[in-house]
C-alpha cells in the first residue's frame, strides 16, 4: 500500500488510473493529502468511493475543484459529511446539481452556512427538499435571499418551521406569496411588527 507522501506525489493520470477499491482504501491523511488537480482526475466512480471520513477533510478550496458531475456522483453518506468550508466555497454550478436527495442530507450546520445568493441559486424543487430544522437553521439573510418563487414553493411545515426573526425580514413581495394561512399568531405578528 502506498504511503500518505507517496499519493501526494501521484500525478493526475495515476490517480484516474487507481481502482475504486485502492481509492476506498485511502486513509483520511492520504486523501487529505490529495491535491485539487489530483481530485479533479478522479472518475465519479472513484469520487463515489472516497470514504465519507476522506470527503469530510477536503479543503474547501479543493472541494470547489470538484466537477459538477463528481459533485452529482457523490452518495448521500458523502454529503451528510461535507463541512461548512466545502459548502461556503461551492461553486454555483456544483450547487444547481444537487439532487433533492442531497438537500435533504445537508445537515443543518451546513445549511446555516448557506449565503443568501448560494440560496437564490437552488431550485424551487430544492428548496422544498429542505427538511424543516433546515429552514430554522437559515440566517436571515438566506431567507431575505429567498425569490418569491422559492418563497411560495414553501412546504406547510416549513412555513411552520420558520422563525420570527426570519419573518421579519420577509419584504413585502415574499408575504405576498407566502401562504399566511399556515402560519401562527406568532408568526403573523412577526410580519406586521
């Protein structure tokens, strides 16, 4: 097996050339060792076998190497382990190519991480894949970042899910598509203040 030096010192055509049983069997230092370039020559199948302790560690600058298509190809094991570095580096691209699947496995850590033009950029289809301590979990920017689309995308429980503070930043054109109806006083009284 090879040492930590000695995949950091593997050209890109030696790293796409790994197996995807060599690359599972890559320690966290030795993944952590990878370099951007290294990591774009990765196949999506052997992006897909990096261990999720491995994914955990990449830079947030090499993670936003990563193509879309190695983005798409990670399993949702791999995204429940992205940091909050990975995801406040990803690229615009990467981000429009998440499945709902890996919306959904976004801890809530990493949705808090979020910018609101990152935000902006997910699918109304996406934003419904939240889970709803996800929504909570939003700064208030995130949520003043939310077009009317998205806004009236929202779920029942994640209209519930939102906090106060989220809603008074809400401008008038998002409570304009916001289903009120679902809300609580509480809630209500949170638009109006």
């Amino acid at each position: 097996s090879l040492t930590t030096l000695q995949v950091a010192n593997l050209a890109a055509d030696q790293v796409a050339a790994l197996v995807t049983a060599d690359v599972a069997a890559l320690s966290t230092a030795q993944v952590k060792a990878l370099t951007s370039e290294q990591l774009q020559a990765m196949t999506t199948s052997q992006v897909k076998a990096l261990t999720t302790a491995g994914v955990s560690l990449i830079s947030g600058d090499n993670f936003a190497q990563f193509t879309t298509a190695q983005i798409a190809a990670m399993t949702t094991s791999q995204v429940r382990a992205w940091n909050t570095d990975q995801i406040s580096n990803m690229l615009d691209d990467q981000l429009k190519v998440l499945s709902t699947g890996d919306i959904a496995a976004l801890v809530t850590s990493n949705v808090a991480t979020l910018s609101s033009n990152q935000i902006s950029l997910l699918s109304t289809s996406q934003i419904v894949a939240f889970g709803t301590a996800a929504i909570a979990s939003m700064a208030t920017d995130s949520v003043r970042g939310l077009n009317t689309a998205q806004i009236s995308a929202l779920t029942e429980s994640q209209i519930k899910a939102l906090s106060n503070s989220q809603i008074e930043v809400l401008s008038a054109d998002q409570v304009a598509v916001l289903d009120v109806t679902v809300m609580s006083s509480s809630q209500i009284s949170a638009i109006t203040s």
